[in-house]
C-alpha cells in the first residue's frame, strides 16, 4: 500500500478523512486512548492531532473496502504521536491492511511493543 492509496481521487487530505469509518477520530491535542476494543471498523484510530498517546489497545477483524483495514493511521503533520502496547491481531480481519500506518510528514512517533 502507498501514500496514494490513502486519498480519495481530487479530494485531498480532508476528503480521505471523511471517506473513512474510524473506530475513533483522534482531533484534539494530548489526548490519551487507553484500554480500548476496536473492532468491525475501516480504521482503528485516524490521528489528526499532535501528542496523542494509544495505549493497551487491541485492534481485530477490521474491514476494508480496498483502501484501508488499518490499525491506527497517524497523518501528515502530526507530532509526537506514541503507540505504546498495542495489540493489532489481523488473522480475522476482512482485508489486507491490519498494521500501522505513519504517514510521510508525521514526526517524532514513537511505537513500542506493540
């Protein structure tokens, strides 16, 4: 999967973010997600913040319509994301993608044992 696999045709940044189904839209600044569930979502978390931290979260049996089926996506321009003790289990999922996607532009991420 590449970068150009994330956009919907002609509508940029802000058009790939409402043509997917998050389990959780992560918007606000320093904000903590821990100890949660998602399942039966395109997208675990979409990351659109700076210092958001996920914590002990597990991510199983996403879906995908061909574009996504992501753990956690953090976004272009983003800083100081953490993806501490995750679990992101695809054998269930109904797609390719079950991962973790940085993309080009995000900085100062840090993901440990997940």
């Amino acid at each position: 999967m590449n970068r150009r696999d994330f956009f919907v045709a002609g509508t940029g940044l802000s058009g790939f973010a409402q043509a997917v189904v998050a389990g959780f839209d992560a918007v606000t600044d320093g904000e903590v997600i821990t100890n949660q569930t998602f399942e039966n979502v395109a997208v675990g978390i979409l990351v659109r913040a700076n210092n958001v931290t996920i914590k002990r979260c597990t991510f199983r049996r996403l879906v995908s319509d061909g574009r996504n089926g992501t753990a956690v996506i953090v976004m272009s321009g983003t800083v100081g994301t953490r993806i501490l003790d995750c679990e992101v289990d695809g054998r269930d999922s109904l797609s390719d993608g079950a991962g973790i996607v940085l993309q080009s532009g995000c900085r100062g991420g840090v993901v440990a044992d997940c």
